[in-house]
C-alpha cells in the first residue's frame, strides 16, 4: 500500500500549491480508468448485472464530479445541480426519441443544454452570496420541476406533450456512433468510461490553468480577487456554467442507458443528495466526491432492498459532518500522511466531540 | 439515485421504508420454500442450480418488484403477504419445483423500478416479475420486460391504460385492475342512482386525469351531465379551495380521483366542510380503500366507490381467503393482497399447464385463462391481457370489526371488460 | 364568487400563521445560532406523527397538542447537543449538510416505525361541525387553528421583543462573547432556542395533522416552502418570516383558484424576484444584519 499513499501524498502538496494533481498523482488515475475499464468485462462475466451498476456508479460520478468543481473548487454551494443533470437528460431522452440516436450529436447537444441552462441559472444567482446563493440555486431547479413535471412547454406550444408530464419520457433507445450500437451495457460502458476520463482530465486541465487559478482564488478570498481587479461574477458565471455542461453530460448518459426520464431527475432531493455525495467523498479534491458518488450508488443498490436505507445513509452522513468533515478523501490523506497514528487520530476526534458537547 | 421525492401522496415517491408490522422482512427477502421430507432430497437432486429454470425440473424464482420502504410500503407487502400465502397454502412449491422468491424496493420511483427490474431479470434471473405498484414504474420497465424478453410480467396493481395501449406487451397480465375498469363504469350507476349532474375532482397527474376523462365520458354517454372539473395538484396539503369550487359548483354529487395521503386529506377536509350534508361523494375505489380507512374514519361514512375486490365480500371464496389470511398475517385482508394472491394463482395455473417456465409458453397459457379469485373469478383477455372481471359499487358504513368504518358491496357490475385501446395479442 | 374568495383568504391567512410558526423557528435557529436548519421539517412530521400516537393512546387530542411538541422539543434537545453544539465555529455550510442528514434519517425512521400510509388526528369533539361566518361555513376547527397559531406567534414575537430572554438572544447572536463574559451561559441560550424552533414546528405538526393528512413525506414537502418564506422574509428576521409566511399563504391560496398546477412556479418565482431586488431578503438588511 506504500507506494499508493507516496503518490497521493504528491497529490496533497499539490492541493496545498495551486496544482490539483501532481504527475505521479495522474499516473495513478492512469491507473485507475485502466483498472476500470478491465474491470467492466470482468464484472460481466461473472455477473452481467454489475455492469448495469458500474455505468450508473460512474454516471454519478460524473455528476458529483460536475458539482465538485463548483462546490468544492470554486467556493459555490449549488443547491440546484438537478437542473442541468435533467436538462441534459431530458435532451437526451427528446432528441433519441424523435432526431438521432447517434451519440455525437446527441450527448454535446446534452451538454450544450447544460451549458446555456447553468449559465442562465449562475448568471441570476451569482449576485448573492453563501446561503442565499444556494437557495436561488434550489428556486430555479425547482421552477425548472415544475415546468416538466406540468409539461408547461407543451401548454405553450399548444402539443400534446413535450416533457410527458408527470409520466416522463419512456422507452428511450441506445446510442449508436458510426454504425456501433450501444444497447449492449458492457460497450455502454466504455461510451461512459472514456466520457467520464475525458472529463476528469479537462477539469484537472482547467482547474491548474490561470482560470482555475483564478476560481480557487475567488473561493479563498473574493475580496482580493476583485481588488486585483479580475471581474468575480463573471468567473463565477464561467464556472457554473463550466459545471452544468457535464452535468448535463451526466443526464444525457444516464437517460438512455436507462430509457426513460422522469421529472424526479430534477427534485431538489436530487441536487440535496448529490451535495451529499460530494462531501462525503471529500470535496475541492475532484476525485474524491467521484469515489463518494460511486460508493453511494453501489451501496443504495446493494443495500436497498434490505435495510432502511435512508437511516443508514442519514446516519452515514451525519457522523461523517462531525467526525471527518473532509471525507473519505480527507481520511486516506490523513491515513498517509500519518499510518500509524490513525488510532490516535479516532481517539483525538472523539475526545474532541466529547469535550465540545460537554462545553 | 434519481428519485423522486417523496410527496403526500400517490403516485410519488421517494417512498421508502418498511413497514413494521412484518418484522421479519429482511430475513424474508430471500426465502426459499423448501420442500419437507424426502422431497427435498429430490430437489436437490434435480437441480442444484436454482433460477434461471426454464424446460423441465430445476426451481422458480419469484421476482418481486415491489415498494416496500415510503408512502407504498403497505401496498407491496400486501402483495407480497398475498402471494406467500398461496405459496405456503402449496407447500411451497409450484408443479412440483421449489419456488424462491426475491424482492427488490422500487421505491415507487421509476429509475429505481428499472434498475430493480433489470437486476431481478438479470442477476436473479426471475420467471415472474410481480409488481409494480406505481403506474409511472410500470411504464418505465415495459422496454426492458420487452428488451429482456426473459420473464412473464403479472402487474398486480399499476392501473395506466396506457401498459396497454402503448405497450400492449406478450408477457404484461393484468392481474390487477386498469384505470378504465375503477372509473367508467361507475357512470351509469351514478347517473341512475344518485344525480344527473356531477362535479369531477381529481389529482392532477396522468392517472387522476385518466379517471376523471373515462367517467365523464361514460357519464355523459349515460345522459348525465358534468357542471365542473376540479383539479387539485398531486400532494395538495389543503382542499379547502377546492372543496369551495365543488360547492359552489352546485353538483347533487360529486366524482373523485385521490389516493393514498390525498385521498386521506380530501375526504376529511370533504366532511369538515360539511359537504357530505350536501352533495354525494363518489370515486374510483382508492378514494376509500383498506390503506386510507383507518386514517378517513367516519368522515368516509356515506361515500360509494368503485372496485374490483372488498374484503367484506360475502362469497364463501371470499370469506376462506380472509379467514386464511387472518390466520397468516393477523390482519384484515384488502384489495392488494388479492391482487397478490392472485397473481401467484396465476403463475402456478400457467406452470402446471404447460410444465414449463419459458415466458412464451406462459403468455399462451395465461391468455383467456380463467382464475379462481376471491374476488369473484375472472378472465385474461385474448387481446389485451387485463382482466374481464366483476366491479363492486360500495358504500362506507359503520362496522363493528376493529376499524370503525368498512366498505359494504351496494351492487355488483358483471364481467367488466373495458376498451381494447387498438391492442390485440390474440 | 365572493364565497370562493373569502375562503381562500380564510385559507391563505390560516395556513399562513402554521407556517409562520414553523417558519419563526427556522428563522431564530439561523439568527442566533447562524444554523440553517434543513431537520425543521422532520420536526414538525415528528410532531404530527408523535401526537397521532398520543391521540390514539391517550384518546384526547389536547393532551397530543400538549405532549407530543414537548417530546419534538426533547429530539430537538439531542440533536442540538449531540451533533449542532461540536460545529459551532465551523463553516455553516456544514450545518445544513448535517441537518439534512437528519432529515433523510428522521424520513426513513418515521417509516420503518410507523409505515407509509397517512394517518390522522382526530379533531376534538367540542370543534366538530361549521361555523356560519355570514358569506361562508367555516369549519369550526381551522378558525381554532387560526386563533391558536396568532396567539403563539404573538406570544413568541412578545417574548422576543419585550423580555430578557429577547434581549439576552438577541445580544448572544450579535456578540458571543460580550454575553460570555456577563456570566450567561451561551450554549444553553443556544440549546433553548433550537427547542423553541422544535416545539413551535412541533405545534404545528398536532395542528395540521388533524385538518390535513399526517404521512412520511410531510416534513419534506414543508421544508422548501419554509425556505422560501424564510429567505423572501430576510433570514434571521422575525418580522419577515411572519410577513412572508402570510404572503405565501395568501399566494397560495389564491393561486389555487386560479391556477392551480403554477402555484409552485409563482412561489419559486416570487424569491427569485425578491431576490435578485433585494439579495438579503425583505427584511434581511435591517434585522438580520
């Protein structure tokens, strides 16, 4: 295990300067989508059906991916990524239905949608700060809810139906990219794991370039930032707007793959527990709020049936706000930085939880 | 992960959670019937492999795809209470192989009813799904019971006449009701009993609407007209508002589609307002079934509705399933359970008559075969696969059982067939 | 016509002083403890679901109205303790993250115990039947509702306005350690309010539950509609919660008459128009400060 703490101890000295991965660190996440991609066929062969979970796993990933930059990097609590997650969803569930299932035009338009939806919703919000920011957010994902779930557009439009209402969309067929289709999972697969790689690496990309540098300064001290004299709402806008495309991306690969959309894609529920995700992986790390996601769904799907899930992941939850605010991301740093005093580290929290309860 | 939220009421949910009464649940979601004796010797003999079966010897697997946490959870595990008892009342096993039930919690949510029935046909490899509850769910999984094609599909409860007209699948039964059969055919009674003139109020989503059309179209038809629609949003907190709209609306009685919490919250604001004083409360059976009693009381009193099963029928089929089912599950039996119950009377019947398990040969056993059911018989459908069977109009009265209200059958409508909706299986 | 508009205004100033109710502990909680509390709506199912028991157990419903917001005030206790009181001084961010934890978790516990079906509170016989108010039969219950909710909010509003306690509150949530240093324990003034904001949605819980339907998805469904009010109010600002609370109510209400599927819209609309006017709410600069 050594040589794995070594290069994510690389990684921490990154997130203390301004690069968000070192090289050793990008080897290891080399590593890791190669592991995935073995993993794919090898899931299959013993059980078909786990392929049908890593492709939803990573669809999450991707998403919590998506809020991390903003949330995590950027400073900017979205209490709304659902919108863009359903829009691109949505756009995907449309434009498979009625124009093309090919999967180069379908998923940038899924993600163009979630561009210019982010955009609208950033520049509205960016105004107020904190709190207030997340609640705007959260009013017009939910405004966004509405209007599917009444089908509004097709009111307007004076159709029968463009969202199908409460319904949703339904039977919503595969991609298909240069004559390949990918009704089958295991190629689906792929399709997500090589989107959810590109994505990883071009946020990486852009959060060590002189716009992330930028970003992360605003999360650390507007103030300074505008002093400078960079104009802050509109790297705000750029940067939620930045995120909603692969949040839409995220909904335009999970809607087909599960052939219908739904306005629960939208609920606030959604974005509430996509913030849960992420803080539970460790957020401002990027890969860490994609391991939270993955662990999250693979443990709804195992555990969903039998037990009451939301205590446990209420639970879950609540001890990890307490005990490890930093995530599962923020223990393995911890764990490397210091293997043997990770007993004494559990015993340093609980004392400090005990004398602050006490106080 | 995509769920929808749990709202007051029907056919929403992020419903979640088990219900209490059954604690030994979790220990129950893989339960195997095993055969007592030397048979079990022959069991294992036969197959090692359980599941998957198809041709000959081996086990059947039972996939349950059913809410069993949130606002549903009492629904689904009525159903499920249904089916074991038929299982249990046969030792277990269905023409001569063990039966090996799953369930998965759909939540009532459509993206977790897909995957859980995409891990029930593919991991457990299921001969039967038996869900859903939630009509939203049910025409979410009709592409992958199609795409799969490996399993019979009996939907013992989601109503949307839509699993037939759009999907108007091989492998879909009916062992329910359909949205069609708790509406329209209370028409005609309404109109010859009660008023000429109604007032329809409905929740505000694909179903509710879907009711609302099909009794005012037959009521209409019956010569009897409609004064006004009321539609209240899906999870409305207070009727108040729109009760004021039903009175004013200056109907002798009124048409309801509500169900589960809004159907609670509708017919207690109905009585707190007085309007029981002033007009008749009609509406499709879930308006006033076994899951909403308790909590509406005696502000249900008076009130008819329409549906296919009530536990307070006097048939002798009927008073051994509720005597059984007492004795099982020490609680009352209801429309749900039924459904449930037969649904494995259906699978079984099938099983035995073509000795297999193949989803094909079930489809054309199961097509216009006759079921025994505590709700009086009924019949698959050549062409569409619903149930041809009687509905109960039924009235709330007192009771002295141990809830203080109960619906009694006032009348009976034979052998309810309903449209065809351009589907023909035949 | 005239009877479908005073009624809805009957509605809308009624369900307005229930939510101002549950809206005035969530605004105090963030005032003084800087805590965006995303539990409030468990709190007050909690309420509902705790007095429906009680109502059944003890078969009278004014010993549910008295009982079950003092046990919401006892969660309300362990909660803030146990897992508010270690985060004070962190970011609040992890505050509405912790809170929400609890809500999920008071969710899917309110089911496993109680089940997914809707129950209710039976209404007290002596306010049974309908009152003749000249245009419109009101039900005699919903005007007990109305009186019962002003009453408390007039009494909390006083409380804040006019007592030690008021000033002591108000003093700890501008300037910790000044109140510190006077020999008063701050933690405990914490700890108080949090439990007030938990019984008062509590409160609300029994008395909706006997006009309304009670069931597991209750808590949420309030929660955002709470938010709104909050935020459109000014967060931390008594005066706007009870402004905006009534305003909400009547939106509603009226909304309902006329269309009814574009409630929701018109609510989220409203803050964000409030919002992008007067980014710290109605009456966020002057109060909340």
């Amino acid at each position: 295990m050594m040589p794995v703490f070594e290069l994510l101890r690389d990684d921490d000295k990154a997130r203390t300067g301004n690069q968000i991965l070192s090289r050793p660190g990008r080897i290891l996440l080399v590593v890791g989508i190669l592991g995935l991609a073995a993993a794919g066929p090898i899931a299959g062969s013993i059980q078909p059906f786990w392929v049908n979970l890593l492709v939803r796993m990573l669809a999450f990933a991707l998403l919590a991916l998506s809020l991390d930059f903003v949330f995590g990097y950027a400073g900017l609590l979205s209490f709304g990524h659902a919108a863009m997650y359903g829009a691109g969803g949505y756009t995907a569930a449309l434009l498979v239905g009625q124009v093309t299932p090919n999967a180069l035009v379908v998923l940038p338009a899924s993600v163009l949608v979630g561009v210019v939806v982010a955009a609208l919703i950033g520049w509205l919000s960016v105004r107020a700060r904190g709190i207030y920011f997340a609640m705007l957010t959260l009013a017009f994902a939910q405004l966004l809810y509405v209007v599917v779930f009444t089908d509004l557009p097709a009111t307007v439009a004076g159709v029968e139906t463009v969202t199908g209402g409460d319904n949703g969309l339904y039977g919503i067929g595969s991609y298909e990219l240069a004559g390949i289709g990918f009704g089958d999972p295991l190629a689906y697969y792929f399709l997500t794991l090589a989107l959810v790689a590109l994505s990883l690496a071009g946020l990486i990309r852009l959060a060590n370039s002189p716009f992330g540098r930028v970003v992360q300064g605003i999360r650390e001290n507007e103030e300074r930032i505008e002093f400078i004299g960079y104009d802050v709402q509109r790297y705000k806008v750029i940067a939620f707007a930045i995120s909603g495309g692969f949040a839409g991306l995220a909904g335009g690969l999970y809607v087909p793959f599960q052939s219908v959309a739904n306005p629960g894609l939208l609920h606030w529920t959604v974005s509430g527990e996509l913030v849960v995700m992420v803080l539970l992986g460790g957020m401002g790390t990027l890969w860490g709020p994609m391991v939270g996601a993955g662990l999250v769904v693979f443990l709804e799907d195992r555990l969903g049936g039998v037990a009451s899930w939301e205590v446990i992941l209420g639970t879950l939850f609540v001890l990890v706000v307490i005990f490890a605010p930093r995530g599962i991301a923020g223990a393995l740093i911890s764990l490397r930085d210091d293997p043997s005093g990770a007993v004494d580290n559990v015993k340093q929290a609980l004392k400090n939880y005990v004398r602050e309860v006490r106080d | 992960m995509a769920r929808r939220p749990m709202r007051n009421s029907s056919n929403h949910e992020r419903d979640r959670h088990g219900n209490s009464g059954d604690s030994d649940r979790s220990t129950m979601s893989r339960r195997k019937y095993l055969h007592t004796g030397a048979a079990v010797g022959t069991a294992a003999a036969i197959g090692g492999c359980l599941g998957g079966s198809g041709e000959g010897g081996g086990g059947l697997t039972v996939g349950y795809a059913l809410p069993f946490t949130g606002t549903y959870a009492m629904l689904g595990e009525s159903i499920v209470n249904g089916f074991e008892m038929y299982l249990e009342q046969n030792g277990g096993e269905i023409d001569g192989r063990e039966v090996e039930t799953v369930q998965r919690d759909t939540e009532a949510d459509t993206n977790r009813g897909v995957d859980v029935t995409r891990e029930l046909l593919i991991e457990e490899q299921a001969d039967v799904i038996v869900g859903p509850v939630s009509s939203a769910v049910a025409i979410a999984i009709m592409d992958t019971i199609e795409s799969e094609a490996s399993a019979i599909w009996l939907n013992a409860n989601a109503g949307d006449y839509r699993v037939t007209q759009e999907g108007c699948l091989d492998y879909h039964f009916r062992t329910s009701f359909n949205d069609w059969q708790t509406s329209a055919p209370l028409a005609e009674w309404v109109y010859e009993n009660v008023a000429d003139n109604v007032c329809l109020a409905y929740a505000d989503y694909a179903f509710g609407q879907n009711s609302k059309n099909f009794f005012g179209e037959a009521f209409e038809e019956a010569g009897g007209e409609i004064v006004a629609e009321v539609g209240a949003p899906l999870g409305t907190d207070d009727y108040s508002t729109y009760l004021g709209q039903i009175e004013s609306s200056g109907a002798d009685a009124v048409f309801s589609f509500f169900a589960g919490s809004d159907a609670v919250g509708y017919v207690s604001a109905f009585a707190d307002y007085g309007l029981n004083e002033e007009m008749t409360q009609t509406g499709s059976g879930f308006l006033l079934s076994e899951d909403t009693l308790p909590a509406q009381g005696e502000a249900a009193l008076g009130m008819y509705s329409l549906l296919h099963y009530t536990p307070a029928q006097e048939s002798e089929r009927n008073q051994t399933f509720v005597e059984n089912y007492r004795g099982a599950y020490d609680s009352t039996a209801n429309v749900y359970a039924c459904q449930g119950y037969d649904s494995a009377q259906a699978f079984a019947a099938a099983v035995e008559e073509t000795g297999s398990a193949e989803p094909d040969e079930l489809s054309g056993a199961l097509s216009g075969m006759e079921i025994d059911s505590p709700r009086g018989s009924f019949r698959f459908n050549e062409q569409t696969h619903e149930a041809i069977q009687n509905m109960y109009v039924r009235e709330v009265v007192e009771s002295d059982g141990e809830q203080p209200v109960e619906n009694q059958v006032v009348e009976t409508i034979e052998s309810v067939e309903g449209p065809t909706w351009d589907c023909d299986l035949s | 016509m005239i009877e479908s508009i005073v009624r809805a205004t009957l509605l809308g100033v009624q369900s307005g002083m229930i939510l101002a109710l549950i809206a005035a502990g969530l605004t105090l909680i963030f005032g003084m403890l800087d805590v965006i509390n995303f539990a409030h709506g468990a709190l007050y199912m909690l309420g509902a679901y705790f007095g429906s028991v009680i109502a059944v157990e003890l078969g009278s419903f004014w010993l549910a109205l008295l009982l079950a917001p003092l046990l919401v005030g006892v969660v309300g206790i362990a909660i803030e303790v146990f897992s508010l009181r270690p985060l004070y001084g962190r970011n609040p961010l992890y505050h509405i993250l912790l809170t929400f934890g609890f809500a999920i978790m008071i969710q899917g516990a309110v089911v496993q115990i109680w089940g997914g079906q809707a129950r209710q509170i039976a209404q007290p016989a002596l306010l049974t039947g309908t009152l003749s108010l000249g245009v419109v039969d009101y039900p005699v219950y919903r005007l007990f509702v109305l009186a019962i909710s002003t009453a408390l909010i007039g009494g909390v509003w006083l409380a804040i306005d006019r007592s030690n306690l008021g000033i002591i509150m108000r003093a700890s949530a501008h300037d910790t350690e000044m109140v510190d240093a006077l020999g008063i324990d701050v933690s405990k003034v914490f700890t108080g309010v949090f439990v007030l904001g938990a019984v008062l949605a509590g409160l609300a819980g029994v008395l909706l539950g006997a006009s309304r339907s009670v069931n597991p998805g209750m808590g949420m469904g309030i929660i955002i509609e709470a938010f709104v009010i909050v935020v459109i109010g000014g967060l931390g600002s008594f005066r706007g919660a009870v402004f905006s609370a009534l305003l909400i109510g009547l939106v509603t209400s009226y909304g309902a008459l006329i269309a009814p599927t574009l409630t929701d819209l018109a609510l989220f609309g409203l803050m964000a128009i409030v919002l992008m006017v007067k980014p710290n709410g109605l009456f966020g600069a002057t109060e909340a400060a």
